[in-house]
C-alpha cells in the first residue's frame, strides 16, 4: 500500500530515496506538477504543506483556477456484460447505479479496514 500525507484536502505521495537518503513526493491528483522533499520525516512534512501553500498563493497570485486534489467523481470503464449486471441488481435494491457503486466501494474499504 503506497503512503500518503494530507494537508488542506490535498493529498501527497511519498517516496524514499536510499541512494540520495531523501524522502520526496508529489501533489496528487492536479494537473500541475508539484513536488516536494526533505531530509527527514519533519522536512517532508514541512516541504508538502509549503508545497501546498504555494501552490494555493500562486493560483491566486495569477488568476488561475485551484483545483483539488480530488473532486469525488470519475469515471469506470468496465465489460458491458458486468455493467449491465451491476445495473439490474441496484435496480432490484432500489438504488442507482451510482449509489449501488457507492456502497460496493465502501463495503470494499470497510473490508480491508477489518482486515489491518
């Protein structure tokens, strides 16, 4: 499982260089490259919320749009055979097929939740 940092609903990777003893990572789920890196855990954390905080002043600073580090939709490409299986059962428990992929990915997560 990969690790993560969050700060102001971004969320970072983090990464461990041996060779060059660095932690690095970079802003998740922007179009923008921001990255980030320190020497120690206390640096890295610093270097993301830097990151971040620049990246937020630099938007501003030039008019550009701020964008989050996720936006709670996307899109799934599957078999059509599986789609229209997921379909018929929300259908059968009343749901949309957006809520019933919902409550999947939730029991999925609560799942793997139990098993830690």
């Amino acid at each position: 499982m990969k690790d993560i940092i969050t700060y102001k609903d971004y969320i970072g990777s983090l990464h461990f260089n041996a060779e060059d003893e660095i932690f690095f990572g970079k802003i998740e789920g922007i179009e923008d490259l921001i990255t980030f890196e320190g020497k120690s855990v206390k640096e890295l954390k610093q270097s993301f919320q830097e990151a971040v905080d620049d990246y937020l002043d630099t938007c501003k600073r030039y008019d550009k749009k701020i964008e989050k580090s996720y936006k709670g939709n996307f899109n799934i490409r599957m078999h059509p055979d599986l789609h229209r299986m997921i379909k018929l059962a929300a259908v059968k428990m009343g749901l949309s097929l957006n809520q019933f992929i919902q409550k999947a990915v939730e029991d999925e997560l609560n799942q793997i939740e139990m098993r830690k």
